[in-house]
C-alpha cells in the first residue's frame, strides 16, 4: 500500500507545566512536536501508512525520538542523520504560536540541510502523498530549496503535493520575503491549506483589509471562497483549496469553521464552539492531517471538511502537539 509522507524539521517544544502541583517538583514539561510530525502522528493513528522525512543529529536523543515515532506507528527508514543538535521551540501555556513564543531553531541538524543531501527517487518510491509546510522555507534559502527539489521530484513521479501555507514572521530572517520563495514552492503543489490572510502575506492573493469590519460568517466564507478561486487559477496544479478560520473573541470563547473548495463547488463546515481551550499548537496540524485523511480514503467532500474541523477543534482541547484523538472521538464529535 502507498505511503503519505511527511517532510519538515522535528521539533522539541519546552513549556511551563499545565498543573501547578507538578510544577513545583519540574517546572517545565517537554513534548514532541513540529508541524509535519503532528501530521505524521495524527495519519497513522487514523490507519494511513505514514512515514517522516527530517533530519536529525546522530546521538541518543535521537534514538528516542525515533523510539517514539515508531511507536506511533510512523515509518522512520527516511530519516537521515547529520548536524549536532535537534530543534527547539518555547511555548507560554496555553499560548497562540503568534504570540508568546520563541524559536531555538538556529544551526539545527534540519536547518543545515542543502539540496543534494536526500535521494528523493528512493525516499518517495512507495509514496502516492506528499506532505510540507510553509514553515520549512521559512528557515533559510537551503531549506527552501531542498522543499524546492522535493517537490519538483514528487511532482515529476505524479504524486499528490500538498502544502499547509503557516506563515510564521519569526522565522523568515534571512534576506528572502515569503513572496519570493513560496510562488515557486506552491508551483507544484495540488492541495493547499491555510486562510485568506496566509495567501496574502506568502502568495500576494489580494485579501479584503475590511473583512474584519463585516463581522459576518458569510462574509468569510465568501472571501474564501474568492481566495480559492484565485489560488487555483494562479497555480493551475492546484485542485483544492481549504481555508480555515479561528476566532478568539476574549481569548476565551472561541468560534472555528473551515471551508473546502474543490471540483469549482466550496464545502463548508459547521461551525464549533468553545469555552477555554487546553493547547493551541498541533491544531492546523490536525486539520491537515484530516484533509489528507478523508483524500486518501476517497471520501466526499463534505465528509472530508466535516472530519477535518472536528479534529482540529478536538485537538484544542489535549495538551502537547500531536493529536491522541482516534477515528471514533473525531466521528462523535463530528
């Protein structure tokens, strides 16, 4: 059976602990993590065969980082081992990744990557998808080329491409504005995910500077029903298109849809509610992970943005990156 792979740096995450009685014996919990990890992790608990491309240091550490992956059932024979030392990012509890957060990310074992370093002929050979973010080519030019040579070759091999457009403005610091790499990047990809203001900032789609002023959920979903249509006629390989929208009103009650756009019709979701959320990192990650889900099970599309939303609204309520949520508590929430 073909394989979903998931390529992009691992990622430690290091936060304050959520339970002040835990807190005073270790301060600070460690998790696992990274964009294309969380994707990784939330498939193969679902039962895609998934496996993870990244590069790490050869040390112990790594050793159990791949334990881990293992254990989540993730194919790891593509990962190769260079560099001294695995990515860190700090994370306030509870906190947007816009917000109180700071990367450790500089001279990492992913970082120092440079084109030629990965066969990507022998890594994708089993692979029909084909999974990055745009955090990667956020890092350096090498990085950006790499994803560059990655997904030319997957799209050479007629595999699908799919690209989480994150935009992260801490990390975009060497000379190069998004704009001028990801064009180039999304060139060759099929399914694109992120929200109207992503495609702004890393693909200069037009966005409505008075959307917000509207107040209406209509009026989102209109503007993203615009935003993929602009997408997919700039990028003719593209054919879907989701557009995902989060609201924080009081940074406590929070309001979450998505919209799907593919075969020229949008699919919209219901929309989620919510109190109070336990972890917002891993949340785009999961709604990913549930868009490629229901693609490669061939399910219709209002089942697949249907899935797809209720597991990222899920994972804002479990602490740590990666998503625990089987099918059946997706389903049920559903």
């Amino acid at each position: 059976m073909k394989k979903v792979l998931c390529f992009g740096e691992f990622l430690l995450r290091i936060s304050p602990a959520s339970d002040n009685q835990a807190a005073e014996k270790n301060p600070m919990q460690l998790y696992m993590g990274g964009a294309e990890a969380n994707v990784a992790t939330a498939l193969a608990g679902w039962n895609v065969p998934t496996k993870y491309c990244t590069v790490l240091p050869d040390n112990f550490m790594s050793s159990h980082v791949i334990d881990y992956l293992e254990y989540k059932g993730i194919y790891t024979s593509s990962i190769i081992y260079s560099g001294n030392r695995i990515g860190i990012y700090y994370l306030e509890k509870g906190a947007d990744l816009k917000g109180k957060m700071v990367y450790d990310r500089e001279h990492s074992s992913f970082s120092l990557i440079k084109p030629g370093m990965i066969d990507w002929d022998k890594v994708l050979r089993d692979v029909d998808w084909f999974n990055l973010s745009a955090i990667s080519p956020a890092l350096n030019q090498n990085v950006a080329d790499v994803c560059l040579e990655a997904v030319k070759a997957a799209s050479r091999l007629g595999i699908t491409i799919s690209l989480d457009l994150n935009h992260r403005t801490r990390l975009w610091k060497y000379g190069k504005e998004p704009i001028e790499v990801m064009p180039q990047i999304v060139e060759h990809c099929n399914v694109l995910m992120g929200n109207i203001w992503a495609a702004n900032s890393l693909l200069g789609i037009p966005v409505d500077e008075h959307i917000h002023d509207k107040k209406s959920q209509e009026a989102y979903l209109a503007h993203a029903k615009e935003t993929s249509l602009a997408l997919i006629e700039r990028f003719p390989k593209c054919h879907t298109v989701a557009n995902t929208f989060r609201f924080d009103s009081d940074q406590e009650n929070i309001t979450y849809y998505t919209s799907l756009f593919t075969d020229n019709e949008q699919y919209n979701s219901d929309v989620f509610t919510c109190k109070g959320v336990v972890d917002r990192s891993g949340s785009g990650d999961c709604y990913m992970a549930g868009l490629i889900y229901g693609k490669y099970n061939q399910h219709p599309p209002q089942e697949i943005v249907n899935y797809a939303t209720s597991a990222a609204f899920g994972k804002l309520q479990e602490m740590g990156d990666s998503t625990e949520q089987n099918v059946f508590r997706v389903k049920k929430m559903m």
